[in-house]
C-alpha cells in the first residue's frame, strides 16, 4: 500500500526527505525546500530591495536550481531584486564548454541577462595549458583561485551589490572538515559564513547554506529542470574528493551528520592572543588579500615565469619563494 505524504495526508509520498526523515508528495516537497530557503534568506536578511544581485552561474545543478530558486522567491516575495547570471569560462575542453550552453539555455529560460567571463581574457591562460604545465594534483588550487577572483571582476564590471553562490550544506560540512584536517584556523573561522567578503570585496551569499546536495537534486529532477551533470575532468584527484567521501560515510550513518558539522564550525572561536592573517589588498592588481602579493598574482607570476608550483605549499615557503623573485624581476628590470 502507497505510502501517504505526512503533511498533506492526501497524496501518495515520492521520496523520504534526508534531513527531516518527512515522507512527502511532490507539492509538498516543493512546498518545504521553497519555503526552507525563504526562511534562511529572510533569517539571515541576505538581501535589501532594489539590489542588483549576481548568480554565479556554472551549469550544473546547484547554480541551476539557484538561478530557478532566485527567480521564483524574487517574484513570489517581492524581494525586489534585478538578477543576472554571471559565469566563468575555464577553458576546460569537454567540460566547461558544454556546461555553458547549459548556462545560455538557462539564460533563456529564466529570462535573465547574462554575462560570461574567462581565464584566458583575464589571466592569458586556460585550465587546459595549466593543467599542461602544472598536471593533475594541485590542479582544483589554481582553478579555485583564479575563479574565485573571475567571479570577483565579473561583478565589479557588472556593478553588483552581491554575488549568490550555489554552495549547499555538504560543501560547507565538507570545508569544515577540510580546515580541520589542515589546522586552518583562520578559514575555519569564517567558512561557515552565510555571508563572505563584507570586509571590502563584494559580499557573497549562500541561501542553501542548510539545503542538503540530495534534496537539490530531487528538486531539479522533479521540476525536470536543466542541468548539466558531469563532472569536472580534472578533478577526481582533488583534496576535497577525500572529505566528500567521509561526509557521505558518516551522513549514512547518521543523516543529521552534515548540520551538526555546520552548526560545530558555527560555534568554534580561537582564543585571546592568538594572532590571524588580516584583510589587506594586493599590491599587484589591487583585490583584496591576506598577504602582500595575492595567491591569483603569484600563481600567474609562476605559470608566466615557468615555475608553476610557485604559489603550492605552505604560505611560509610561499613567502619566501615570492620575495626571492620579486628581487630577481627588479633587478632584471633596473638593468635595463
């Protein structure tokens, strides 16, 4: 016998949701993960009426539902906001090519405006000739880094108030676990953030903070929304592979396992004296850094200058690497 939806009690249920254990019909499913999302956005007041509001846009499914979500609750609640799609092009052959036509079908779907940036206009280099010259194990670093600061100028060209990014409560349960396992205190401290750079660079916001990856997923399978969903070429060998794999372990476990690490990252606090990496900017392109030189800089300086591996490591070593070319490049260029 079908089993009934526990809220509703009419229909018949169609999936058993991970977090709360609810069975639910699929109206009712749609009912809870929209209004779940309203509540963390209005809790959290991620957003003032009239602000321009960038949706980091990939193709896969948590920026495609972000970019469905954002919309529908926009109009539905009135938040007032003027939305668009901001994507990155990494220059990933078989990959990021075929996931941005996902992105332009999206654009026209949702009636958004869209903007596409790429490495190589911005750094002069593709993942593809990085990955020629660097290989496959420190990869995600170089890709995660100079995205992170593409979608930064892609929102500074656009003249954002803020950037919404897709991170769901896995990726932040798996962060914190990764900041753990290297003692950093510094992005432990902060990785749990509703809401990031409001210290100087454009703030970012997460709204599926709390929503679990696999009730995404139902959610676009059950609103037959399009996403593309292979996986990156290049990254089967990245470090957080080993964190999502123990997150998973410990959520079959116990399915409350993803929260109750969010809400231990939320609580953690480094004690009196202990000294953190301040904000500053990056005395070569100006964006906002912790260090003198920003790692996007010093990983392009290497990749530009044939050392590659100048920005891998631990920041002490990096430094020093840094310093010592510094040198080297000005007496090159006082000898002329």
């Amino acid at each position: 016998m079908p089993v009934k939806c526990t809220r509703c009690c009419i229909k018949a249920a169609v999936l058993k949701r991970p977090k709360t254990s609810d069975t639910l019909c699929k109206e009712c499913f749609f009912w809870a993960f929209e209004t779940e999302i309203h509540e963390t956005i209005t809790r959290a007041k991620l957003f003032k009426p009239g602000e321009y509001v960038a949706i980091a846009a990939s193709g896969g499914k948590d920026s495609t539902v972000l970019a469905h979500i954002m919309k529908l609750l926009n109009e539905q609640y009135k938040y007032g906001l003027k939305l668009v799609l901001l994507s990155v092009d990494e220059g990933i052959t078989g990959y990021r090519d075929d996931s941005l036509e996902t992105v332009k079908r999206n654009q026209r779907q949702y009636e958004l405006p869209l903007k596409i940036l790429s490495y190589e206009e911005l750094y002069g280099w593709t993942m593809d000739a990085i990955v020629q010259q660097i290989g496959l194990k420190n990869n995600c670093t170089f890709c995660g880094v100079f995205r992170r600061q593409a979608l930064d100028r892609g929102a500074m060209l656009l003249g954002v108030n803020k950037i919404v990014t897709g991170h769901n409560a896995d990726d932040i349960a798996e962060t914190v676990l990764m900041n753990i396992l290297r003692g950093d205190i510094a992005r432990l401290q902060r990785c749990t953030l509703i809401t990031t750079g409001t210290e100087g660079a454009i703030p970012r916001s997460k709204p599926f903070k709390y929503t679990y990856e696999k009730e995404i997923v139902m959610y676009a399978y059950f609103k037959k929304l399009d996403y593309f969903s292979t996986e990156c070429i290049y990254s089967p060998n990245a470090y957080r592979g080993h964190a999502r794999a123990y997150l998973k372990d410990l959520e079959s476990l116990r399915p409350s396992a993803i929260l109750d690490i969010i809400h231990s990252g939320e609580c953690m606090s480094v004690k009196d004296g202990i000294k953190l990496p301040t904000q500053g900017l990056c005395s070569q392109c100006g964006y906002i850094s912790s260090q003198e030189v920003c790692k996007a800089c010093v990983m392009l300086e290497g990749l530009n200058k044939g050392l590659p591996k100048l920005g891998i490591g631990k920041s002490s070593k990096v430094k020093k690497r840094v310093e010592s070319l510094w040198k080297d490049t000005s007496k090159e260029e006082g000898s002329f």
